[in-house]
C-alpha cells in the first residue's frame, strides 16, 4: 500500500475483466497497448456496466496524438496520460478523481 492506495494489477484483459467486477475499484488505470484486448475495448465495455458508469478510468499511454486523445474520451475515458510520466503525476491524476477516504480507529 503505497501513498495510501492498494494497487491491483492485471496483466491480462480477459480474465482480467471479472477481477475488476470483484475488485470494485475507485479508479482504473488502463493501458492502451494489451494483448487480446485494447483499452478502448475494456473502457467501452467497463461503461456499459451499471457499476463502472461513473468510476474514473485514466488511458495510459505513450500515444501522443490529437486522434487518441478523442477516441479515449469517445470510449468513456475520465482522462488520459501520456507516457512516460512519474509517480508525482500519476499521483496527482489519480488524486484529482479519487475522494480520499477517512480512516478511522
């Protein structure tokens, strides 16, 4: 549990998609460039759940372009990061969409 968040990581979509539903996450980061499955394809079928219709999903990629920036938000994309970035920026992303979470005792 890094910087407060637990991470998951899931390296193949398929599978990959029924963990997500387990998971229930605050945020999904998605890799443009997957075997299989591309993250278009996973966040266009993440937005058409009930469950995924308002978490934040954030493409990340090292596609630079005009055209990838809009078809990421034609697929539901809350944002998009272009690689290679840090783990301060990532951060901030992450932090611009996720409430954090009082933690009491």
């Amino acid at each position: 549990m890094k910087n407060g968040y637990q991470i998951s990581l899931i390296t193949d979509p398929l599978p990959g998609l029924s963990l997500i539903f387990e998971l229930n996450p605050d945020v999904i980061l998605c890799d443009i460039a997957m075997p299989r499955l591309d993250g278009y394809e996973i966040c266009a079928m993440l937005r058409h759940s009930k469950v995924f219709q308002y978490i934040p999903i954030m493409m990340l990629t090292g596609k630079e372009g005009f055209i990838d920036r809009i078809r990421a938000r034609m697929v539901g994309a809350t944002d998009y990061l272009t690689k290679p970035f840090g783990e301060q920026e990532l951060l901030l992303l992450i932090e611009k969409y996720v409430t954090p979470k009082i933690r009491t005792r």
